[in-house]
C-alpha cells in the first residue's frame, strides 16, 4: 500500500463525520447513518485503489451502499479489503452522548477476516499489556495482568463494558477484582482504541459485542502495538452456516490479532463526530465552516497522526445543503 493512502482514507472518515454530525441529539439514527454511508460511499469513488467491502452495512439485499462485496474506489491497483462503520455509534450521535465516530480500515486483499454480523466475545488492551491477556483466564489474572504490566495497583485498573443484561456477571466479577468499570450503551471500537493511549483513562475493554467491530478494532491496536482477541458466539444453526459460508470453519477458535488482521500492513482512520476521550467530535464554526479531529495509523510503518482540520463546506461539492 502506498502511503499516500493513509492521507485519503481519512478524507472519507472526515466526510462522513461532517454529514452525520449534523443530526447529533435529533434523535434520528437512521438518518444519521445513511448520511454518514452516502458520504464516505461518494469519497471513496475518488480514490486510487480496487476495494472490496469484506465489513460493512450489511449484505447486498439488506444495504444500498457500503455493502459486503461492493467494490470500491477507482478500480486501479492496489487490491484491498475494506472495513468500514461510517458512523460507530448511531445512538450516540441521536442522543448527543460520547465518543461517537465514522471509522475506517484497509489491507492489503485477503489479510482482513470476513466476520459475520454476530456477537463476539472480546478482550482489548494496549501495547504494555500485549501477550500478557488471554479469553480463556479468568477476569482476575487478566485484570492482574494488566495492573501488573501498566504499573497500576488493581484498584487503578479502568476496564470498559458494554452495559448489558449479558454482561452482569463479568461486571460483578470485575469489582470483585477490585477494578473499576466504565460502562458504555454504544461505541466498543472507540473503547479498545482507547486501551493504546494513555491519556484516555482506559486499560482494558471487556465483553461481548459485534464481530465486525471487532475487526476493525483489531485493525487500529495492530498498528498501535496493541493486543486484541475475539471468540465469535453463534445463537443458533444458522449463524454458525453463516460463518461457514464467510469462510470461519472452526466456530469456536479463539482468534487472534494476526486472524483477524493477517498481513503485516493495515490503515486505520477514524474521525470523531461527538467529542470523546481520544477525539474531539465536529464542531460548526459558521455556516460554512466545520472543523474535524482524527486519527489515521499505519501497522507496517507504527506511524500515528492526529489530523486537525478545518473544512470550507461551500467548496465541497459532494456535501448537500445544510439541513435546517
């Protein structure tokens, strides 16, 4: 992948964190949803690639655009898989609430795991606490673990959870331990992005949520030297066909970073839409003004850039007319 990819992707995350964010504490999700996808499915028209959504909105008869086997960009070298949550967090942004994001990743063809809209159990954490964590140890020694490899005592520990009727045994297990929890209605690629950066507050993130999500997190903390792993949780017969059909025979493997990111290269970018601990969210200056804050990293290279930008909308001829 060339470089100079980095810096177009995310152009596309930018876009649709400028559309979405305008229907922030409307109480409109699919709104804002379909104006996060129109956005970036325009954006990434211009770029110089051959794409293949292998994470997106759905399956072609579920999804318009951005959905799983559409392809993407100019049709020109290189060939990648493409993942992708325009918006990350669609409750979020019609509640006004934290830490919503429009996210991408891209790697090179087949190194992304094509993962089914399912559940998966999940464990996050950042670089001093890679290889140190397992699914299979117990709350506990995971929590121990990550104390031990961040300099914290357990008590100093922030581990973040889904807040769920399915998760009420991991959360008593986890203040059991003595750590503290913060829990989130939405937003858990934010949450395992959060475990890499210090200045969040975040060390750990627990719990079951979307597979697809899950790839996309292990995208950013494999280029941040991160460490995530993931068990998918089929319902039922037919879920486990599903991911027979997307390619995952053995159902119950737990996968690790380099199962669901393959390759030594991936891009990940992502673009705050409401304010959280790691990005800022859009923020309107005048009527023709926005400004966007992201993150785009590189694995191959470990380059991290945070991108202020401040965007005229009047010379942006793919953004439609205010709504008013």
């Amino acid at each position: 992948m060339e470089r100079e990819l980095a810096l177009e992707i995310v152009r596309v995350t930018e876009m649709a964190a400028l559309e979405c964010a305008r229907w922030m504490g409307r109480g409109r999700k699919n709104e804002a949803d379909a104006a996060a996808t129109n956005a970036m499915r325009a954006m990434f028209d211009t770029i110089q690639m051959d794409g293949t959504v292998v994470i997106g909105e759905g399956e072609m008869d579920e999804a318009p655009m951005l959905y799983i086997g559409e392809r993407l960009g100019t049709g020109t070298p290189p060939e990648l898989d493409v993942a992708v949550d325009p918006l990350e967090g669609t409750n979020i942004v019609a509640k006004g609430q934290w830490n919503a994001m429009a996210v991408v990743a891209v790697a090179p063809k087949g190194t992304l795991l094509h993962a089914p809209d399912m559940y998966m159990d999940k464990i996050a954490v950042g670089p001093r606490a890679r290889g140190k964590v397992h699914l299979d140890a117990s709350v506990k020694e995971n929590l121990n673990a990550v104390a031990k490899a961040t300099n914290k005592d357990i008590s100093d520990v922030v581990v973040v959870i889904m807040d769920r009727p399915r998760h009420e045994k991991l959360i008593e297990e986890v203040r059991d331990a003595g750590a503290r929890i913060k829990l989130i209605q939405d937003g858990d690629v934010a949450a395992a992005l959060n475990t890499a950066f210090e200045g969040t507050g975040v060390d750990m993130l627990l719990g079951m949520g979307g597979a697809p999500e899950g790839v996309l997190a292990a995208a950013a903390l494999k280029c941040l030297g991160g460490d995530f792993m993931g068990r998918l949780m089929p319902e039922n017969k037919e879920q486990e066909e599903r991911c027979h059909k997307m390619g995952v025979h053995d159902v119950r493997k737990t996968l690790m970073l380099d199962d669901l990111v393959s390759g030594d290269d991936a891009i990940f970018a992502a673009s705050g839409v409401t304010d959280g601990e790691l990005l800022r969210g859009v923020r309107f200056l005048t009527r023709d003004r926005a400004s966007t804050h992201s993150v785009v990293m590189r694995a191959r290279t470990g380059t991290v850039r945070f991108i202020d930008a401040v965007h005229d909308l009047s010379r942006k001829p793919i953004f439609p007319t205010i709504h008013h």
